[in-house]
C-alpha cells in the first residue's frame, strides 16, 4: 500500500463552458468548494473570455477552455468530439460537476471522463441528462447562482463532505485579487451579448453626452460609428483584458448598462448602477446587491421577459412594436433617473 504522502490527489472537472455572465454568478460555487476541499485537485471547463475568472480570483485551480460555440456543438462532429473525450480522460478526473446551464455535448463528455461520478442539473430539456450518475433537482425559476449552488451542495453530498458550512444562499464571488483603479465616476457599458438585449446606441450616446456635462463618464469602447458623437468630456476606455476592466469597474461610483456579464460584474462588486433589463427572465436579476441596481422593467408590456427560463429566444418576438422593452425608456427620463442617484465625483 502507498503511503498517503503518494496518494493521488482527488480529482474534480468542472464544466462551465460559456457566457462571462454564467461564470461571474458561477464563481462563488467554484471558490466554496476550493474551500471546502483544500487537498483535491480542481479543474474548470470554461471558455477563453471567463477564464481569468478562474485563474485570478481562485486559488490553485486549473482552467482547459473552449470556445463554446465549438464545445456544444461538438456532438455534430465526431473527430472534435472524440479530441475532447480523450483530453478530458487525460486529466483521469475522479468526479465531474455540470454547472445549471451545460449543453448534451458536456453530458456525454462527463459520462465517458472515466469519472466514477458525474452530477448535474435535472432538466426536462437535456436529452441526455440521464447519462449522469446523479442529477440535482433546480427549480427554473429560482436565481440562476442559487441553481448551481444546490448542484455543489449535491456533489458536497454525493462525496460524503460535510455540508453544513455551505450558507444557505451564494455569496457574491470575492473579485478582490483584480485589484481597483482609482475612484471614478459612471461607467457605461452599452454593450451585451446578443442585439435585442441592448438599449439603443444612439440612446447612450445622448445620455453619455448629457451626463458628461456635470459627471464623471467612463465609455466602455464598442467601436461602433455611433461612438464618433461622444463629446470630449466622455473618457473612452477599451480594457485589454477582463482583469483590467473588473478593476475599472471595481473603482466605478455608479454602473449603467444592459442585463449582460458587465451587469453581474457590477452585482458582484455592490456597485450601485441602472440596468435596462429587456427580454431578461427574473432568474437572471442581479444575483447579489439587488437594491443597489436598479431595473428597468415595465411591467405594463405584456411581452415581457420574452426569453425562456432555460434559454435565450434570441430575438425579439414583439412583431407590432418591436424591442418596446428598450425603446420605453427615453434618455430625458433615464438622465432623470441617473442624476437623482449619483453626486459629482
């Protein structure tokens, strides 16, 4: 028998391949349980834009990416698919975790790991869900972090460590090992993932301009040409990486921007902010803070949120009065709104 000085250390493969938003609200999971498991080995699955995630604001984790795209349509190509099976084998993992949103493609990755476990969500909508040894019931319509959490309280469980030292509820992830600039004003992001889920362009710039004359303004660079009216008094920044704009933000007095990655960011920081939350479900609310930033949701238009619990629809679905849920705010009334909770910096 080996001595425990050469025991192998427990292995843990992570997957989180996607979105920045779905990672910043998975990262509390992904520190808890470094945590809590202080001798295994962790490895997380993301994609190229959260990694720094991972690999600044956790300690000793290892972090192999994808790009997301690629990876959840990998079951469409049987040589890439093979590719990742057999680098994923290659970490020899002993337990694979999937966080709440994981697409078929990571199922089946986990299930031919050669992990003797393998957890995630109970999902109606994954076909190959059942390929995993244990799948944690999650109610949709509970805050998207509070959905993984309970995943990692089943893996805690399905391991046989103790859970009571799990809180009830996620903490905002510790974002401190980015640093902070020095304090600044407002900072706007007018950018998100996908078209429908932003304010118009031309809209921020007027507000961008008007706030300018009596505000510190940060502009987080989109280079579109609509950019090319912000007056000189807005400060255009283009952050060369996601640790440079998480400690321009951390600085930040006050946030605007759509329900997007930079909104969780914020969230997680406690800033205090405005955010035009569109087609956005209510699972998917600033997850910590949530008087701190406020949303724009009228809940007078009856198309709204028009994305699913599960998923994004994409596009807006208002065939009569197209993307109403961004238009209805104006830049007079969001000025108003803004100027009422800030002070000149």
């Amino acid at each position: 028998m080996k001595s425990p000085s050469h025991t192998k250390p427990f292995h843990l493969v992570i997957f989180k391949v996607n979105q920045l938003g779905d990672n910043v609200v998975f990262l509390p999971v992904v520190q808890q349980l470094r945590r809590l498991m202080p001798e295994a080995k962790i490895t997380v699955l993301t994609s190229p834009v959260a990694e720094p995630l991972y690999s600044v604001a956790c300690h000793n984790i290892n972090t192999l990416t994808f790009q997301t795209a690629a990876f959840n349509g990998a079951w469409k190509h049987p040589l890439q698919l093979f590719k990742i099976i057999r680098n994923i084998r290659k970490l020899a993992p002993d337990a694979c975790m999937l966080g709440d949103d994981q697409a078929n493609s990571a199922h089946l990755v986990a299930r031919l790991s050669g992990a003797r476990t393998s957890i995630g969500p109970l999902l109606r909508t994954r076909p190959l869900g059942f390929l995993l040894h244990r799948r944690v019931p999650v109610t949709l319509s509970d805050p998207v972090a509070l959905q993984n959490w309970r995943i990692a309280v089943g893996l805690l469980d399905t391991l046989g460590t103790e859970t009571s030292s799990m809180p009830p509820l996620p903490p905002p992830p510790d974002l401190s090992a980015f640093g902070s600039q020095s304090a600044h004003g407002i900072i706007i992001h007018p950018g998100a993932s996908r078209d429908y889920k932003r304010w118009q362009m031309a809209r921020y710039v007027q507000l961008a301009n008007r706030l300018a004359a009596v505000r510190p303004v940060v502009w987080i660079t989109q280079e579109v040409p609509e950019e090319a009216e912000l007056v000189s008094g807005v400060r255009c920044e283009k952050p060369t990486s996601l640790n440079a704009f998480i400690s321009l933000m951390a600085g930040a007095q006050f946030f605007i921007g759509n329900n997007s990655g930079p909104m969780n960011i914020a969230s997680a920081l406690g800033l205090k902010g405005l955010i035009f939350n569109g087609p956005s479900t209510p699972n998917w609310d600033p997850p910590w803070h949530g008087d701190r930033l406020e949303l724009l949701r009228d809940p007078s238009i009856r198309c709204q949120p028009c994305d699913a619990l599960t998923h994004p629809v994409n596009v807006c679905r208002n065939a009569e009065q197209p993307m109403i849920c961004m238009k209805r705010w104006t830049v007079d009334e969001v000025t108003q709104r803004v100027l009422a909770c800030t002070s000149p910096v």
